[in-house]
C-alpha cells in the first residue's frame, strides 16, 4: 500500500474485516481497497500498520489514482469520517452490512 510493503502475518486472526481479505490480497498492491475500506478510525488503522511497516517498495507502484494529504479523496473522507462514525454502527443493524469502518 502506498509503495510500503507489510508482512500482516500477526495481525491477520484480528482484522476486523476477516482474514480471507488480507490472505487473497498477500503480495498485491491493495492501496485503493484499502482506502476505499478504511474510512473511520484512520489514525487506529495507521498505528497498526506502523506496527507490521517491512521495508518501502523497491518500485513504485503503478496506478493512475493517487492519495494525497490535500487532494480530493482524502479531503472527502476526512469529510465522512464523522457522518460514518454516528451512523456506521446503526447500519449494521438496519442493513445486516458488518464491515463498515
């Protein structure tokens, strides 16, 4: 993810979304799953990736999307983060949808 590579081997009994995710995705790029998917509580999610961080990639990684601090993407989801941080967990009890973070 973002030309940083993590050996995820601890922690995947714990991820909250499973661990067949993290066990079909070993050894790929998942930067815009991993975006896409971690909306609310960035800042735990960021402390327990520098937990498992290996090494940064020997090549950056080959995408047209980027993710920068100030571009449009990270803005709307710093945006949303509260809306979904109110109304995720209702969610889960209207809809049946567990992974909502």
């Amino acid at each position: 993810m973002h030309d940083k590579l993590y050996n995820l081997e601890r922690f995947i009994d714990k991820h909250p979304g499973g661990k067949d995710w993290l066990e079909l995705t070993r050894g790929t790029d998942i930067t815009e799953a991993f975006e896409t998917s971690h909306v609310a509580n960035v800042n735990k999610v960021e402390v327990i990736l520098s937990k498992h961080f290996v090494k940064k990639a020997s090549t950056p990684r080959n995408s047209p999307y980027t993710f920068n601090e100030h571009g449009f993407y990270k803005v709307l989801k710093r945006r949303v983060a509260p809306v979904f941080q109110v109304l995720g967990f209702k969610l889960v009890k209207t809809t049946g949808v567990t992974n909502t973070h």
